[in-house]
C-alpha cells in the first residue's frame, strides 16, 4: 500500500513539475512576443508577424500601399516553391535596405532581375527578394535553412547595419553559442528548462554574458561575424553560392566632404553622439573590414557596392534617404552595380 502512495506522490510530483514547466515556457513565450513584437512594431509596420524563431517576419499575403507581399511571405509577386532547373534563382537576403520602399519597382531585388534581363545571358534569372525590416546577422541565420527550402542557386548577403547600430563596442556581450531561436540568443547561458532558470533567478545565480570590448580601438563584432560564418556555411553545406556585399553608406569615403543635404540626413546610433561623423565612420570602417576578412576568410565572393559610389561624396544624397536607407534612385544603382559584379564573376552568365 505504502508502494503505491508513494508512486502516486512521485506521480503527482512529476505532473507539477511538468505544469509548471509549461505554464513557465508559455508566459515566456508571451512576455517575449510582447515585449519584442508589440512594442517594437506596435502599428510602424503593418506588414510584420511574430515568429517564434527568427523573431518577426512578414505577413504572407499582404497587400497594402505598395507593398505587397506573397503566400511564402516574401515580398514581391507569386512564385514556385521549386525551382526550375532552366533558371538561376538568386536569393537576396537582408534588412530594410534589401525588403526596399514602397512600389513593388522599388527594391534593389526587383531592380536587379530587371539588369540581369537587360545583359541577354544565355540562362534565365529569378531574384527573390528576402529582406525584412529591421533583422540583423541572428534574425537572418536562424531563418537561413527554412529559406532554402526555395532551393536557391546564389544567396546575395547584404545585411549589417542593425548588428551596427545595436552592438555598442562599451557594451558588447559575447554571445557565440548556438542558439535554437531567437529568443534563445544571449541569454547567458540558460538550461533551456524554465524552471530551472527561474530557480537560478530567484537565488541570484545568473552572471550576466562576458564583456568583451570596450571601445573602438579594440573593438571587434564577434558576434556579427559568429552569425555570419554561421550563415554561409549553412548556405554552401546545401551547396547554394554566397555572395556577400560591403554596406553601401552616406558616410564619405576618402576624407572628402559631405554636402550640406547629405549631413542633415544622418542619422546615428544611440551610443555615438549626434554629428560625430568621425567615430560612426570608424564603426562603419570596423563593420566593413569584418566583411572583407570574412570573405577571405570563408572562400566566399564578395562585391564592394560602397565602391560603386566611390567619387560621388557630394552626390550621394540622390542615393540615400539616411545614413544607410537607399532611395529608390539608390536600389538601382545597386542594382546595377550588382548585375556587373555577378557578370564579371562568372557568378551569373
């Protein structure tokens, strides 16, 4: 008799553990959709979605102002799941620099297959735009292997800009581990069992994730280059091509100076002080040596679109809508400076 009371104490036990572990993960769950979704997109962007794990993407079948956005959820008109064997697909995956403005002519990857069009190549190309607003290095890796599902023969990456702007050098955690979703990134090392965390909260045994620079002079973005060697070589063990791109910019190159117009369309991080144009440019030279080295480094193609406004330090403003955002004057530019690139690769012919 005693066996069995026992048995159904250990029972009623075990079932505790289990509810209170799922009641746990479930508000988890629901203070993170909250706290990430809805207050940062709480009407600025009709057209995003929670996901659990990449964090946000876009709404399948939206269509709105310009904007539309097809059953699979990525922006632009229909398409097979599958790809034809006759035409090249290239997937372009970024951030809001990549997803475009308003008008479905708009994006660089709309522009982009128009160029590939107009070179008369001897096979057919399709350009799937695979940009989302406001997703950095994490948010692009960890939607990668559901995005090759499309079967893609060239992945163009273009993305920085928001692992710039949120990875302050004074505070920069190290967060290269494996993580299974975005809402499991730089947690600081959690068990993955929420009542354990929890315990490890309330006795104070958690240690915030290790510092790892300080200022520019020493700064490097371990964590923007972690995702992205991540990221190509999931890419390239599914045997699809990587192309990276440098981070085309307002910001003048060369020492020459900036106009008037393009000055007042800045914008800077929160951690560098308005106008210090030479320390965001110090950042953005850090970004995009990483960009370089991780091109050598990875055996990976690369095209420098910064290079394509090389000379034109007092125009560039036709070319941005801020310090990063292009114009849709800019898109084509980009587009073009691409279609060469991958022409004069061999990448595409």
């Amino acid at each position: 008799m005693k066996r069995y009371a026992f048995a159904a104490m250990a029972g009623a036990a075990m079932g505790a553990l289990v509810g209170a572990e799922l009641y746990l993960r479930r508000q988890d769950h629901a203070y993170n959709r909250d706290r990430w979704f809805h207050e940062e997109y709480d009407g600025a962007h009709p057209y995003i979605v929670f996901h659990n794990r990449s964090g946000w993407e876009l709404m399948p079948g939206y269509s709105v102002a310009g904007i539309r956005i097809n059953d699979y959820g990525f922006r632009g008109k229909d398409f097979p799941r599958r790809n034809d064997p006759d035409v090249v697909r290239i997937m372009c995956l970024g951030d809001s620099c990549t997803f475009g403005a308003p008008g479905d002519d708009s994006p660089y990857p709309y522009q982009l297959e128009r160029q590939l069009e107009g070179m008369e190549l001897e096979r057919d190309h399709q350009v799937i735009n695979a940009g989302v607003d406001d997703h950095a290095s994490i948010n692009a890796q960890l939607r990668l292997p559901r995005l090759l599902a499309f079967e893609p023969d060239i992945l163009i990456v273009y993305i920085g800009w928001n692992d710039m702007w949120l990875g302050n050098p004074k505070h920069y955690p190290d967060m290269r581990r494996k993580t299974q979703s975005y809402w499991h990134y730089g947690n600081g090392g959690d068990t993955g069992l929420r009542l354990l965390d929890q315990a490890k909260e309330i006795l104070e045994l958690r240690t915030p994730p290790p510092i790892g620079s300080f200022d520019l002079e020493d700064f490097l973005p371990e964590n923007y280059e972690y995702n992205m060697r991540r990221l190509i070589q999931t890419a390239k063990n599914d045997r699809v091509r990587v192309v990276l791109t440098t981070l085309p910019t307002l910001i003048s190159r060369d020492g020459e100076e900036m106009s008037l117009q393009s000055v007042e369309k800045m914008r800077y991080p929160s951690f560098v002080a308005p106008d210090d144009l030479g320390r965001l440019r110090q950042l953005y030279d850090i970004y995009d040596a990483s960009i370089r080295r991780l091109a050598m480094e990875e055996d990976t193609d690369l095209i420098d679109l910064n290079a394509a406004f090389a000379g034109m330090n007092g125009e560039r403003e036709r070319y941005f809508a801020d310090t990063w955002h292009p114009t849709i004057e800019g898109s084509a530019f980009i587009a073009q400076a691409l279609a060469r690139g991958l022409r004069d690769r061999d990448i595409v012919g």
